[in-house]
C-alpha cells in the first residue's frame, strides 16, 4: 500500500531492483486516477492506461505483487467479468471485423483524430485504423485481418 502515485512507483522500483529479472512480471502497479469524478475531471490519458493494463491482469488472474495507493482501492469498479467484457484483443494475422473495431472503440470513449496523438484517440484513413492505446494497431482493408502492431 502506497500514500499516492509516485510513492507506488518508487515501491516498484525498488523491488524490480532488488527482485530477480525473471519475478518483475510478478509485480503490478495499479495506480489511482488523481482526479475527482465529481468535478468532471478526466485522469491523464497515460494514468488510464497504466490503470487498464493493472485490472486487466488482475481479472486474469494475476496473483503476484499489488502495489496501490490506498485512494485507489475507493473507486468503484466494474466486475471482473464486466470489465474484461470491454476488452479487445487483438492478434496479428486473426480476423477482427473493422466495422465492430471502430463501433467498439467509440462505445469505449475513444475519439477520432486524425492524427492520432495521444491515448484514447484513433483515426480511420482508407483501409488503415490507427489506435493509440498506448501502442498503434493496424488493420487490412480488404480482409480485416491484423497486418501488424507497432509497439514503437
């Protein structure tokens, strides 16, 4: 349990240091939004998406090292099964209709920008949709197939 966020990342750090290489996918910080919901603040588009990816393993299943600031455990939260529901996977060279991607994305509060810029934005050009959450998917036009992602 952590005071807030930078002291969640400062008990991460140090038990990647002292942890062995192979137990630092043993560790998740599950960072709490620093915004108030009730003054119509919206978390940082990066705060989101390291709070994502930390529920995401933990409705997976993860039974490793929960580091969290204690106002994170005061939000509300979806069930697991709710959540994980809004989750999209994809997967290089697996068909995943582009129609359902953009629907989806939309439904999730994702928002069209052309460019993408930033988490939470993606843009639809001709056959390619561009996804920043955080990293930038690409699919075919002709077969809806996943060509490729870029992590970069």
């Amino acid at each position: 349990m952590a005071s807030d966020n930078p002291h969640a990342e400062e008990i991460e750090e140090n038990l990647r240091f002292f942890l062995p290489v192979h137990l630092h996918d043993e560790l998740v910080v599950l960072p709490s939004f620093e915004a108030d919901p009730y003054r119509g603040l919206s978390p940082h588009p990066d705060l989101a998406a390291r709070r994502a990816a930390g529920l995401w393993k933990l409705c997976r299943g993860f039974n490793g090292i929960l580091i969290t600031p204690a106002t994170s455990l005061l939000s509300r939260l979806l069930s697991p099964d709710d959540f994980l529901s809004r989750c999209i996977r994809l997967e290089a060279d697996s068909f995943f209709p582009r129609d359902f991607l953009i629907s989806s994305l939309r439904s999730m509060g994702y928002v069209r920008e052309d460019p993408v810029g930033s988490v939470g934005e993606f843009s639809f050009r001709g056959g390619i949709v561009d996804i920043f959450s955080p990293c930038l998917l690409y699919t075919s036009d002709a077969a809806d197939e996943l060509d490729g992602v870029d992590l970069g």
